[in-house]
C-alpha cells in the first residue's frame, strides 16, 4: 500500500493545460506567480514527455452561485504574486507557448 504524504499550507487545484483535461495537484499557499509558471511548466514536461512549452499565462476560475442557484465560471487572468496568494486558487487554466 502507498503511503501518501499530506502538505501544509497546500491547496489542491484541477489544472487545465490549453483547455485539455483537468490535472489535480497541489499548490503552495504562498506561491509566486513565477514560481507557480515554473512549476506548472515542469509538470507539463512531465505528463507530456519530450514537450518543451513554457507556461506563458495562468488564469484561475473565479467560483460565484447566482440566487437561482445557477453555478457561474469566471476566468480571470493572474498577473501579479498578491493574486496568487489573496485568492483561493481551484482551477487553473494555463497557457503554454513554444514547439512540441
């Protein structure tokens, strides 16, 4: 049986490279936006073998339930660290630039 280490001051988020399918890992609370691109840049290597993009934006989806109970998404664009650690980051939306 796999032991699984459990992270302090982590929060899991569903990441999701160029609208793909969602990848769930966790991402420190206190994170830079520029540590938080190279970080989402290595995992792409990772899960796409031999890719070389880099992570050129991050957006995260803003959660808001409207009085009819209707579920909305926004997107909104991270463009500086307190954005990263002011807001509860669940879904990140990333956006790579380079050759496969």
């Amino acid at each position: 049986m796999e032991i699984l280490e459990f992270q302090l001051n982590t929060h899991l988020v569903a990441v999701y490279y160029n609208r793909g399918k969602p990848n769930l890992l966790r991402v420190h609370v206190d994170v830079t936006l520029a540590d938080l691109k190279h970080h989402l840049s290595q995992l792409n290597s990772h899960l796409h073998f031999g890719n070389e993009r880099t992570v050129t934006d991050v957006e995260y989806r803003r959660l808001s339930v409207c009085s009819d109970g209707t579920v909305l998404f926004t997107n909104i664009k991270l463009q500086n660290d307190s954005e990263c650690e002011n807001n509860v980051l669940y879904f990140l939306l990333v956006h790579d630039k380079g050759t496969d």
